[in-house]
C-alpha cells in the first residue's frame, strides 16, 4: 500500500504542471511493479535492457518501457521491438544502431538525446554545440527508424538547488531554441526528461516533461537484486 500511497501523492504534485511520472523499476521485483502498475502507473524506466526485456515478457502488455541508463549498442537488439521511449542517447554511433535495430524490428523507435549539463565528468552526454550539430546533420536526416523526441539531462548530484536548477535552466533553454528552429522531419522537441528523486521538485519548476522517480516510489533501491 506504501507504493500506491506513494504514486498517488506524486501524481497529485504533477497534475498542475506539464510532468508526466516515469517509476524507475530498476532492480525492483515484479511484485512491487505490479503493485505500482495495480495503483495506475503505466510508465516504467529501466538501465538494462536484459532486464527490461525480462520484465517485458512478464508484466502487462500496455506498459510503456522507458530506457533510461547509459545503453550499448550490442544491447539494442533486446528492447528493439517494444521500447516506448529511448532517453540515453549519447553518440551517433548509438543513434545508427538504434535505426538499423528499428528497421529489423520494423517499427520506428523514439529517442532522446542526453546532454550533458551535471559538473560531474562520470555523466555521459553531448555537449550543447555537439548535439544542436547533431540534429542539424545530414547524418541525422537519412535516419529512417529513428525519431527524435527532445533531449533528457541529468543534475549534478548536491544539495545545492542553485545549482540544480542553473543546469535544469540551461537545458530548458536549449530545448526552447531548438524547439523553435526549423528542424529535421525525424525530429521534434516534445520531451524534456529531467528530474529525479532526489530534484524532481526543482525539475518541475523548469518545464520537465518527464520526470524519473525510483526512490520516492518504491523506497530505497536493492542492489543485491541486481
């Protein structure tokens, strides 16, 4: 009942803003999910793909799978066929994979591009200059499984909320200056996924879309599940 009590406090903090709620299920049994998804929660995020493939073939069928942490491109291939959202994609290397599992998958697959905004030199992403060249690449263009939906970026890790919020700032902005270019036909800028447990808050005031919340749900993560 603390995981429903849990969504549904969330979902009431959401309602007046423009966030819908990502639950990150990673490392989390199928029980605690399907209880989250008996309390409503549709969206489910998770960092592995074997992981969510298993919980994919387990779980019911109108979830909607969200890959959230840093993806290989030799994973690809095992949440290819039913990933709703892609939010980690750190390379063009990764964004080709991704088109040509698409194409074998016959289906064309939504990603984000993560950028880096965190202090931190362990967060992966591009650069500003590097992802606004990326989408304005003939590169990019010819991609035909691929559709880019906006960017995803992740905080520096503090309790500093100046500080998160200077870098939930500077990537709303670029959102909003892409958004309002002439983009490419595989691209838009509908989605903006920031925010988690520990900044979601912060993240909602600054235009998130998505926001990914594990902790606030499902209580503290266990790793000896992973």
């Amino acid at each position: 009942m603390v995981i429903k009590s849990n969504i549904k406090d969330l979902l009431t903090e959401l309602q007046h803003s423009t966030a819908k709620l990502i639950a990150v299920s990673k490392t989390q049994p199928i029980e605690k999910i399907k209880e989250a998804y008996d309390a409503g929660q549709r969206l489910f995020g998770e960092n592995k793909a074997q992981e969510m493939m298993a919980k994919h073939q387990t779980l019911p069928k109108d979830i909607e799978w969200h890959m959230i942490g840093h993806l290989q491109s030799n994973k690809i291939k095992y949440i290819a066929s039913f990933v709703s959202l892609i939010h980690s994609v750190d390379s063009m290397k990764l964004l080709e994979e991704i088109d040509k599992q698409g194409q074998k998958a016959g289906r064309i697959i939504p990603c984000l591009l993560q950028v880096h905004i965190a202090s931190e030199e362990t967060k992966f992403g591009f650069d500003s200059e590097e992802v606004t060249s990326l989408i304005f690449s003939p590169a990019l263009a010819n991609l035909k499984n691929v559709t880019v939906k906006g960017l995803m970026g992740m905080a520096t890790f503090t309790d500093n909320q100046d500080t998160i919020r200077k870098e939930f700032q500077s990537l709303r902005k670029l959102f909003d200056t892409l958004k309002n270019s002439e983009l490419p036909a595989n691209t838009t800028m509908k989605e903006l996924s920031m925010g988690m447990s520990s900044d979601y808050k912060v993240a909602i005031q600054e235009g998130s879309t998505l926001v990914r919340i594990g902790t606030a749900i499902f209580g503290v993560r266990n790793y000896s599940l992973n």
